[in-house]
C-alpha cells in the first residue's frame, strides 16, 4: 500500500541549560531515529508514558519544529525541505486537534470566524461559500448552523472539542493529527467524540494519527499501533495483535499498570519492574535496558532494531522470546 506519510530516521533533541548564564549542560534525545508509517484511511495509534515524544513528533510532522535529523514525506512531498506554494499545500493537507479544547479557540471570536479562518488563510471560496461551508461542518459535527454566532465560552467541553473537529476539516485535510483529543472530556463525551471521528474517517476518508496514554481509546480506535518509549518505537503491530500478544517488556508493563477495580486484586505490575535507585538517563543499548527485569549485557551495550518478529507485528527487543516464552 502507498504510504500517505513516510518517517525515515527521524532524530530531535533538546538542549539542558543550567547555571547563570543558563550553559549547555546536556541533551534530551526526544525523538531517536523513529521510522514510521501512515497509509491513507487508517488510524495509526501512538502510544506511551508522557514525555516519551510524541508530541514532539506530532510539532515535527506539522512543520512546527525542525528535525535534526531525518526526512518527514507527506503525499510524496519533503515537509521540511517544502517551501512556497508546496508548503502552504502540505500546511492545508495535515491538520491537527489538540487536547484542550477551550485553549485552543480564540476566546473574543464568534464560531463562524473560528471554523472559516483556515479557509481565509487557505484563500478558499468566497465570504459566503465560507458561511455556507461553516454551516455544513457544524452539522456534520452534530451541532447546529445557529450557533455559528455564539462564543466558545458559551458550550460545553464536548461540544468544544466538536467545534475543534470542524475547524480542523474545513480546508479538506487528508491526515488529522489528534493530540490526546478526548483526554480533557468525561467518559460519556469521551465515547461520542470518538465515535464521531470514526464516523467521519469513514464518510471523508480520513488518516489520523491519533495521540493518546489512554490503552483503552487507542485500542478502540486503531487500526495499527506505535509504542513510543524515549523517543523510540519499541513496537509496532496492528491493534487486535498487540493486546492480544504484546512482545515488548514495557508494553506489557503498560498494560498491566493500568488499574482493575477489585479490592485485593494482586498487582500486574510485580515482576515486571525491577528495584532499581537510579534510571540510566542515556543508556547506550536498549532505551528500557535500565528497567527492563530481563536485561542482559547485550541490551546494556546494543540498541535493538525494530524487527518483524510476526506477520506485521515489529518489537525492538533483544529478550523477548524470553518474556513471551515464545
């Protein structure tokens, strides 16, 4: 299948400053040499503890910061060497939702000016070809035309969310990326809004790559998933394949943090994390070699590669047969 979006050798990181006169002291490897692809009309899943990098990833694939390393192609075209008429392209064919819903619109404008600004930035359609195409996404967000006249602070957090959906449709995008979309929200509204996007990949023909810590959204919503761990995809399956048989130590350490509500329950978590006093801040192997209860010399000195292990199911470890007991 022709990939709608190519990652190849991705690399990002940030400097540490300390001191006065505020002297590089270090660096944080944010993204570490990830390959990763997104094909049309699929939900690419990136999952993992905060502050692994995918955030970072998702600034790096909509131009907003600039890789060290590394090419991010999108539609056949290079974002980051993209300028001009082919950038402002590439800008109209990735759109984002981000997590807060009320932050992310503009507090002093009415909803018709919020959903119709990427068309007068994009130079798309008349003032009134605008209003009508405003009115046609409210709907198909599930609210009403009438509220076009209204202020963000006038709706609901779901609601919000849905207006978010609809600016980010209005120029006719082809990949979405949706940042932790549903983390602001209750549970209810949680279940609706994805509904909605699901309803809308099928109608509009829609990619997402959808951001989340939440397994329980990802899975639902996926159809392949990533599993980021500092920077680095330590697994990559299709959905029902990584839940049904995950091959990574910290994917199965994820899945068994996340809590079942039955008093006494022994913990998921025993054995899988070792007592350690002090995380390896750079390891020069494995990422999770510090953590990792299986770690032998060889994850301490040799990074993984991400390796097809079963049919479209890649992990990058060098244990996992043994943690699998396969």
């Amino acid at each position: 299948m022709e990939n709608l979006l190519e990652i190849r050798g991705l690399r990002k990181s940030f400097a540490i400053r300390s001191g006065v006169f505020r002297k590089i002291t270090g660096y944080v490897n944010a993204i570490d040499d990830v390959d990763l692809d997104v094909y049309p009309n699929e939900t690419l899943g990136l999952v993992g503890e905060s502050g692994c990098g995918k955030t970072t990833m998702a600034k790096i694939i909509l131009a907003l910061e600039k890789p060290d390393a590394g090419n991010v192609v999108f539609n056949g075209a290079d974002i980051h060497a993209a300028k001009g008429q082919t950038l402002a392209q590439i800008r109209r064919g990735i759109q984002v939702i981000f997590q807060d819903p009320f932050g992310s619109l503009n507090p002093r404008k009415r909803i018709s000016s919020i959903i119709s600004e990427p068309m007068i930035i994009h130079k798309t359609g008349s003032r009134k070809q605008r209003i009508l195409r405003c009115a046609e996404l409210l709907n198909m967000v599930g609210l009403s035309e009438d509220m076009l006249g209204r202020y963000p602070h006038e709706f609901s957090g779901g609601q919000r969310q849905r207006i978010c959906i609809a600016r980010a449709l209005a120029v006719n995008p082809r990949l979405l990326i949706c940042d932790e979309p549903v983390s602001a929200l209750d549970v209810s509204i949680q279940a609706q809004v994805i509904n909605l996007l699901v309803d809308l990949q099928k109608e509009l023909e829609l990619s997402y790559i959808f951001i989340s810590h939440d397994l329980s959204v990802i899975g639902y919503i996926s159809h392949r998933i990533a599993v980021m761990y500092r920077g680095q995809i330590v697994e990559l399956a299709d959905a029902e394949a990584l839940f049904d048989n995950p091959l990574h130590p910290y994917t199965r350490c994820l899945m068994a943090a996340v809590p079942e509500p039955v008093p006494g329950l022994k913990s998921k978590m025993d054995g899988l994390i070792p007592d350690v006093d002090e995380i390896e801040s750079s390891p020069r192997g494995c990422a999770y070699s510090s953590l990792c209860p299986l770690r032998e010399e060889v994850c301490m000195q040799e990074r993984p590669g991400l390796v097809e292990k079963e049919s479209r199911h890649y992990v990058a470890c060098h244990m996992h047969a043994l943690f699998t007991g396969s």
